[in-house]
C-alpha cells in the first residue's frame, strides 16, 4: 500500500508511475485519497484546536472556584463537556477518515521502479538475458525475440510422456478432485519429491531459513502481502471459518513479520518454504493450460526477504542469481524477463519472470518470478525496522519462486527424451536415485 507522504510528497509522480502500470483512473484514484486525507487533516485541526480551548477553560475553573465564583466554574465545567463531546464526535470522523482512506489505497497498485519498460502486455517485456543468445536491453522484446533452442527433433509434450511412463495420471486427478489436480505415481512423485529436496537444500547453502508455514491464512494475512482484495476471486475461500488456502508461501512467510519491529542488525532476513499452493484461475483455458502448464494445486518453493531500502537492490540482484543458478543446474534453455509496466502483479515494483523452454510445445514456460515490493507490502503488514539512530521505519520485502515445479516437470520430461528413458540432470540424480526414468 502506498503511503499517504509518498503521495503527498509527489502527487504527479505517482500519477505518472500508476498510469505506466496502466492503472485506469490512476488521477482520480489519488486525488479521492488526498480528499479524504484533507477531511481528515481538518478534522484533526479542530480537534487540536478543541483541545487547547478544553485545557485553558480547565485552568480557570480553579481560580473561580478560589474566588467563590461558583455559577461560572460550572458553566465553565459545562463548557469544556460540550466541547470534549465535539472532540469526540470529531475523533469518530477521523477514524473514519481514516479507514475510508485505507479501503481506497488498498485498490491502487504499487509505483514501478524508474527501469520498469514502457508496455502494455507480456510481448512489451524485455529479454535481459538467455543462455540461448547474447541479449540486447530494450531491443530483445518478447515480441521480436528469436532463439529457439529446438533440435529440430520430434518430440512428445509432457502429457503423453506422464501416461507413457505412467507418472502422472490426470484423468485420476479429475475423479478424485477435478481438473487441474493430478495424481503423481511412480517416478512422478519420485520426481516431485526429488525437485522439493534440491530446491531447499540450494535455498539452506544460500543462507535461507527453512520455514513450514500453515497453508490456509486468514483475512489479515491476505491484506497484508496484497492479495486481498485485488486477488480474492482467484483464492480458495474457506468460508465457514473464513480463511483462505494459500496461493503462495509468499502470504504466510512474509506475514511472520506483520506488525513486528526489527532491528537493522537483523537484515536481511532470508526464509524459504516449501508448500502446496492453490490457485483457482477463473477463466483459463485452452490448449496453453493443458496437462502441467496450469494446476489448482501445485509444489513450489519461495524464497522471501526482508531487508532495508539500501540494501534491497543488491538483494534482488541475490535472489535472481539464486534462480538462474537453478537453472543452470537443471540444465534446461532459460532467459530472464524484465516485465514491463502493464505486465507487472499489483504488489511489485520490478519484477522479473524466469520462463524455460518446452522443446515438444514450442513454446516459453514461465516457471519464476521474482519481485522487489519496496515498501508496498511492508506498509500493509506494518513491518518495520529500527535503525542505527533508533528511528523506525518501513522495510522493504522481496520475494520469489524457486522454483515452482509444474512447468520445470513439463520441461524436464519434454527436453530430455533419449532412447533410454528420460534423462536426469545430474545435479538431480542423487535425489531421484537413477540417472533415467526408464521405459
């Protein structure tokens, strides 16, 4: 949530920032908010006012009292009860001020960094990096972009791999739950588990903290990291006891840190979680969303931190070697997206997807992104730090997939089809156990 001083301090360069995320009403939206600010500023004014008026009435009641003037000590004591009931009613406008403020600001995205690309849509986003080609900043847009890694080789999409080598049974998925829950067998729940198990061991060599986090959060936790409300038609709803499955370990770990004063000298902080993650996706389909490329629930691993404003860029810079490092690892074609303003989640102010590529579907599969949120989520959750000068302030929170394992299975199973089975990279193999899924 942006802050009432960052908007106040320069109202035409958040207008601007929000109309490059292409934010609709963005002018208006700010100026509800500083209406409603000056409602409050003027409510407060009176109450001041009020309050030295109560204390300067209140120091004359002694001295009638003392003079035997007791007909306008009590006037005067009515006086002052009048004025605290207007003080009061006052304090009631303020709080309502207040919160129809927070209601308004909770609706407006954050701000994007100045390197943030012009654009409207995913083919805006800029290629900063591949192991594919050598990359030009600002020139290779997805749009334009032309590497392709293919072997020219016929391939089966992971699908057809996931019933041929009986991994993945989706049809099961369907009978037990519905679309979009696979049921994982065999050397597919191998697999999963293995992916689970390399991923946090490089998060703990990293220095993260391992945390296993709940995976329904309440109402609270979804305001504070910004997925309420702007994403409330995309979480499962418990409603009953009104709370929401997860659809990333971003909401419960980030909110460990909600209404919570650090000290300097504890940041960064570095976590990851591994945990299911469920996401409705209201409205997808096609043959994009087919087999892994789209689930209801799914594995990943976050890696979250909290940090200071000074710091937070070179934490980004960490996070995005971090996932690249996966990658590489993996040994699977990758290139790292700088994503434009209209391409950019409500909650970010820079954030880079990682997308590897499908060599059986032709196609990029977005399988990271990760963000640097500024001070938009820590103004929401009130987390903040003390500095070296005692003074307190606001954090800066940043998070990411590392990675999630739908699309890494999809690629892993598609780009490593050899006559023996299917390859395992080997810094994968001491978790499978095997360097092939066999026939």
């Amino acid at each position: 949530m942006l802050t009432i001083k960052q908007i106040t301090d320069d109202k035409e360069a958040i207008i601007r920032g929000l109309e490059k995320k292409h934010f609709k009403g963005a002018r208006e939206a700010v100026e509800q908010v500083l209406a409603i600010d000056n409602k409050r500023k003027a409510a407060q004014a009176e109450v001041d006012a009020l309050k030295a008026q109560v204390n300067q009435i209140s120091k004359s009641i002694g001295g009638l009292m003392k003079e035997g003037k007791r007909e306008e000590a009590e006037q005067a004591k009515a006086q002052v009860a009048d004025i605290k009931q207007r003080s009061a009613e006052l304090e009631g406008q303020m709080k309502a001020a207040e919160e129809e403020r927070r209601q308004v600001l909770y609706t407006i995205p954050n701000v994007p960094y100045a390197e943030v690309p012009e654009g409207t849509c995913a083919e805006d986003n800029w290629v900063v990096k591949s192991n594919q080609k050598e990359c030009v900043e600002g020139q290779d847009t997805v749009g334009n972009w032309t590497a392709n890694p293919a072997n020219g080789e016929a391939k089966l999409p992971h699908w057809e791999l996931a019933k041929e080598y009986n991994l993945i049974d989706f049809d099961l998925g369907v009978k037990i739950s519905g679309a979009g829950f696979p049921v994982y067998i065999g050397y597919g729940a191998r697999l999963q588990r293995a992916l689970i198990n390399f991923f946090l061991d490089e998060a703990r060599k990293a220095g993260y903290t391992e945390i296993m986090p709940p995976t329904v959060v309440n109402q609270a936790s979804g305001y504070g990291t910004g997925q309420l409300p702007d994403k409330e038609g995309q979480m499962y709803h418990c409603e009953v006891d009104d709370l929401y499955l997860i659809p990333t370990a971003e909401v419960p770990v980030t909110n460990i840190y909600r209404d919570v004063i650090l000290n300097e000298s504890d940041l960064p902080i570095k976590n990851c979680a591994y945990t299911q993650c469920f996401r409705r996706e209201a409205g997808s389909y096609g043959k994009d969303v087919r087999g892994l490329n789209r689930l209801h629930e799914f594995s990943k691993i976050e890696i979250v931190r909290i940090d200071t404003p000074e710091h937070s860029a070179e934490s980004h810079k960490e996070m995005l070697a971090h996932v690249e490092g996966l990658l590489q690892k993996l040994e699977l074609p990758y290139r790292i997206l700088r994503l434009c303003g209209g391409d950019m989640s409500f909650t970010s102010a820079v954030c880079y997807d990682f997308e590897v590529y499908s060599e059986a579907q032709q196609r990029w599969l977005e399988v990271s992104s990760v963000s640097n949120f500024d001070t938009y989520q820590a103004n929401r959750l009130q987390c903040r730090y003390r500095n070296a000068d005692k003074k307190i302030q606001l954090a800066h929170t940043l998070n990411g997939s590392a990675l999630a394992l739908p699309r890494i299975v999809a690629a892993l199973l598609e780009n490593n089809q050899t006559a023996e089975g299917i390859r395992i990279p080997k810094a994968l193999q001491p978790y499978m156990g095997t360097e092939y899924i066999p026939r």
